[in-house]
C-alpha cells in the first residue's frame, strides 16, 4: 500500500464552508474550549466561544437566552460557590456541528457539602461559536447528603 491511501480521506476543509456551518468545528477549536474551562476561566469561556444569542439549557428546564444572561448565571454560580475546579476532560466527541463533552466538576458548600457533578454537555456549533447547548446530568447529585 502506498502512502496516498492514508493520505487521501485527510484534507482541510475550505474556510467557506467551516463558516457557513457545513462542517463541524476543528477539534483544535474545541480544544481550545475545554482548555478555557479546564482553568476554570468560566465567564471567558462565555465570551469568547458563545454567540450572542446562544441558549443554554439544564436537562428539562427552560433554557437561558442570550451570551448576556449564560454570563450572568456564570457570575451567580461563582458567588455562591467560590472556586469550581473541573477534572481534565477524558472524553469529547464531534459529530458535524454536534459536539459532546462530558465534564466533571467538583462543589463545595456548606448546605451542599462537597459534591461531584458529572455531566454531558450537547452543544451544537455555528462557525467558530456554540450556538445551543444542553447539560444532561442526574439532578439528585446535586441535593444535600442525608
């Protein structure tokens, strides 16, 4: 077998259709995100990755419209939580526009104790920003220990 075999299926997808959203994001791209939340750089991570009108939504409740509110709500979790550390992401995947990452965060307060969050995160890419994301997770890792 000849190298052009390997070769032929890798090629770099013109910046015309990344931009218009027919190919997913490149995974350096995505890597570059879950760096940012890695160090725990959560509100830059918003303003730097996310639309304008991006939504964001936590398992079944309403979804929070517009990168405005999705920095807010990340302020508030700061305030009450202090520091989140995040565990280094072991699994992400890509599919087109659909990206999926499972996080895993470490909380800490005293009505909570100390929790471990595990969670998916569904996100679904426009260019080189998340349009829409969704966190899949069991909410009873959140609830207070008995």
């Amino acid at each position: 077998m000849t190298t052009e075999l390997f070769l032929a299926p890798m090629r770099t997808v013109p910046m015309v259709e990344y931009a218009s959203g027919k190919v997913g994001p490149p995974v350096t791209l995505v890597r570059s995100f879950i760096r940012r939340v890695e160090q725990q750089d959560y509100v830059g991570a918003i303003a730097h990755f996310y639309h304008e009108d991006a939504t964001v939504q936590e398992n079944q409740d309403a979804p929070r419209c517009g990168r405005s509110a999705l920095l807010a709500h990340e302020m508030d979790l700061m305030v009450r939580y202090g520091s989140i550390p995040v565990r280094k992401v072991e699994r992400f995947a890509i599919n087109g526009n659909a990206v999926f990452i499972n996080w895993i965060f470490e909380l800490s307060t005293p009505s909570l104790g100390k929790r471990t969050l595990d969670e998916v995160a569904m996100q679904h890419w426009d260019g080189d920003r998340i349009r829409r994301e969704r966190f899949y997770y069991d909410p009873l890792q959140l609830t207070p220990a008995i």
